[in-house]
C-alpha cells in the first residue's frame, strides 16, 4: 500500500577518446506496492508504458547470456502487452536463473533522437528491481561484438553510457512494481541513437532467481508511433477440399515454426487423420483453426473446429513435442464425438487413446514411443498407455479395430462390449494378454 520515489541524477565524464561526447541522464525510481500495484502500471511520477513508443515493433534480441525459458521471449518488452499480476513468468523476459545476468540489444531501425527510455518490471520478491547499464550507439553496421565486451571497449567502440539504473529499495522490501524514467537534464535529449544496449545485472546473488521480471521497454523520441501491426492470420488450403487457418497474432515468435514445421505437417497429416476415421453418412470438418496464445497455460486442447495452443509451451518445445501435439488435436477435430445422440457416453480414456494411437503409432518415430509399465499401468489410463494397447490390439486381433470404435462412438454406440464382439475377447481379458507380452519382452 505504498509507493517509494526516488531520483538519481547522473553526470556520466567518461575518460574516453574524444568522439564520445558526455551524457547527462537523471534516473527516475518509482515503485508501487499493494494496492498501487496495477495491470496498468500507473505511476505519480513516472509515464505509464505506451504501445505508441519508438520502441513498439522495434527488434530486441539477446547478445550475451540466456533467457529463462519459463519467461517470455524479448519480444514481451516491446510488445505494449503488460502482465496482470505481480507473477506471471510468460509474461516477462527474465534471463536464466544461476547466470551473471545478460545483454538485451534493442534495433530502433534509424537514428532516433531518444528523449527518455522507461522500463518497467513486477514481481512480489527480488525479481522486481532493476539493476542494469544503458549504453546508445548510432553505427548503421554493427560488426562490433557487444556480447563481452568491457566498458572500456564499449567506449572504444562509440558506445556511449547513458545510465546506470539500481532500483533496489533502501529498506529491503524489494517486491513490487518497479517504474524507471532515464531523462536527459533539463529537458535535453539523452542522445542520437539507433542501438540501445542494456547491460543487465543480477539483484541478488544469494539464491538461483535474482534476475528481474522486465515487463516492458519504452524510448520515446517525442513522436507518436502506430502500434505494431498484429499478424495477419495464415490460411492454408489442402487441395481443393480442406482449408486451416493459423492464427499466430498473439505469439508472432512462433510464425517461422508454424511456416517451415507446423503447416506441412497439417497438409499431410490432416487428410490422413479423415481417411483413418471415416464413418458412415460422416464428413469431416473442411475448415478448422489453429490459434496460438500468450497467456494461455496448458498445452492444446480442441473445441469444434478450433484448435488452442498455448505459446509458452509451445515455445519450449519447438524441437520437441510440439508438432504432435497438433497432431493429436487434429485427431479430436476430426473425431466430432460430442455431436452424436447415442445412448451411451464414449469414455474419455478411449476418446483420449484414439488420438494419441494416432499420434504416437502413426506420426511419431518409434523411438519416442513410451512403454507403459506392466506392474502399475491399466488401459483406461487414457492417452499413450491406451494407445499402446490399441496398437497390440491392433497388431494382434483387427486391423480395422480403432477405425470401428470411432464409428461406434461417433454414433455414441460405445459398449464394452463391443471388444469381445471385434475380436472375440473381453477389454479385460485383452489387457492381460497385453501385460503378459510385455513382460514377456523385457
């Protein structure tokens, strides 16, 4: 329920060549607290963050140190999209816990005469100061490595020092919501810059996790700059039947998987999934979307004909699961069990086993199949332990057997029953079958 402000005003004489001018900057420190505390980050002294800054759409990459991937990539800090509450790890780029820290580079595109730059960051403990130094250059090349380099070759180099920022209470409490405003005095432009360089620090040491929640970067150039434009979506047609529209406006960082990884994948695997679950009188949805969100948690799930992913996942496992995932959900787009008017409820183990049968005996490589455990595991585990003992059955008893229970349960005709009628033996007795294989072949 309190709100600390405070101001340094820093007259930066550099002992440098002489083509590095002096720069003057007053740092601003403002942080609210309880009630103060705000989505909007309203501030007594301190401009509230903009989407309409010199900084919005602006290219912001890592040049030294590692992010933590359970925060946001460095696009968060130019976004204009501010976290909700004081913890909110995707929301924020913070860099790894266990480092000295980082480099962020920030591409303003142009020469920009920068009149402040405002950085904002909220979190309840250490993670919300502020500890870092601002450098500006104006080099249109930049072949200068900025990832190492000292302060001295920094200057070297025409790297000016605008700033160095510590916004770490002097009574201790460091959480909240921290705002800083570098200014030049008096009113004067801190500089002529294209390249800003914040050289970020560490707010303690003393446990893994002192790197701070950065919420968002601003520099204001006294102009007023149009919001990013948001990503149009991406609409691919699969011959002249099926239609799938990627919507990636909310995770545009995910773009370039979704072209070179994702849409391939969905132009031939989509087709397939249809052909493998076919029923009578039956056609699968021609048009479905596929939308990636920020602050979504989670994974993906399917509703209709839409498909959900959450992007901080998502963005930790490009490399990984990530594309079977979808995969997985084009199994419940296709399926359209909810619809049906049958007298008996499809179990969601089966609903479930389906889509990862298709998923990991199909799409997936054989390597990164999971073997359940014949001690503890049971078939109504649902997803990749009843896929696996769909596929057995599968190999073993029918080969028509799953393409018959989606007709059943898309009809809501699902009976236990219907194991012993495809293939002569009760659920039950199929599974003992399965777990004595297993452990037949360990």
């Amino acid at each position: 329920m309190s709100r600390t402000l405070f101001q340094l005003t820093l007259l930066l004489m550099l002992a440098v060549p002489s083509r590095l001018s002096a720069a003057e900057s007053e740092v601003q420190v403002e942080i609210n607290r309880g009630e103060r505390e705000s989505p909007e980050f309203r501030f007594e002294k301190i401009p509230s963050p903009t989407t309409t800054d010199a900084a919005s759409g602006a290219k912001m990459t890592i040049v030294a140190g590692r992010r933590d991937e359970n925060g946001g990539r460095p696009l968060v800090l130019t976004d204009g999209k501010l976290p909700k509450g004081a913890d909110e790890p995707a929301s924020n780029f913070f860099f790894a816990p266990n480092t000295n820290g980082g480099r962020l580079l920030l591409d303003l595109g142009e020469s920009t005469a920068v009149k402040r730059v405002g950085s904002y960051s909220w979190h309840p403990q250490s993670r919300g100061p502020q500890v870092y130094k601002l450098y500006g250059d104006n080099q249109r090349a930049k072949a200068f490595d900025v990832a190492s380099a000292g302060r001295d070759e920094l200057a070297d180099a025409d790297w000016q020092l605008i700033a160095s920022v510590d916004s770490r209470p002097d009574d201790g409490d460091e959480g909240g919501q921290h705002g800083v405003n570098i200014a030049g005095r008096k009113g004067r432009d801190l500089g002529k810059f294209r390249y800003l360089l914040f050289d970020v620090a560490p707010t303690e040491t003393k446990t893994p996790f002192g790197q701070t929640f950065f919420s968002e970067i601003d520099v204001d150039d006294g102009r007023e700059h149009e919001a990013p434009a948001r990503l149009a979506p991406e609409v691919v047609r699969i011959g002249d039947k099926y239609e799938i529209v990627f919507d990636a406006s909310d995770a545009p960082d995910l773009m370039p998987w979704i072209k070179e990884t994702l849409i391939p994948i969905c132009i031939e695997w989509y087709p397939k999934i249809v052909a493998l679950l076919p029923s009578e009188g039956y056609a699968a949805p021609e048009r479905f979307t596929i939308t990636f969100h920020s602050d979504m948690g989670g994974v993906a799930h399917a509703m209709g004909t839409e498909i959900h992913c959450g992007e901080p996942w998502f963005a930790q496992n490009l490399d990984g699961e990530a594309a079977g995932a979808v995969v997985h959900e084009m199994v419940h787009i296709v399926q359209q069990y909810g619809r049906t008017r049958g007298a008996h409820r499809n179990p969601g183990w089966m609903v479930e086993g389906v889509a990862d049968y298709i998923r990991w005996f199909l799409y997936e490589p054989v390597e990164k199949r999971r073997r359940p455990n014949p001690d503890r595991a049971k078939y109504t585990d649902s997803y990749q332990t009843t896929a696996a003992f769909l596929d057995y059955v599968v190999d073993e008893h029918d080969p028509k057997l799953v393409e018959k229970f989606n007709a059943a349960m898309r009809q809501g005709d699902y009976d236990e029953k219907l194991w012993k009628q495809y293939t002569g033996k009760t659920v039950d007795e199929l599974w003992a079958e399965y777990v004595r294989a297993l452990k037949a072949d360990k």
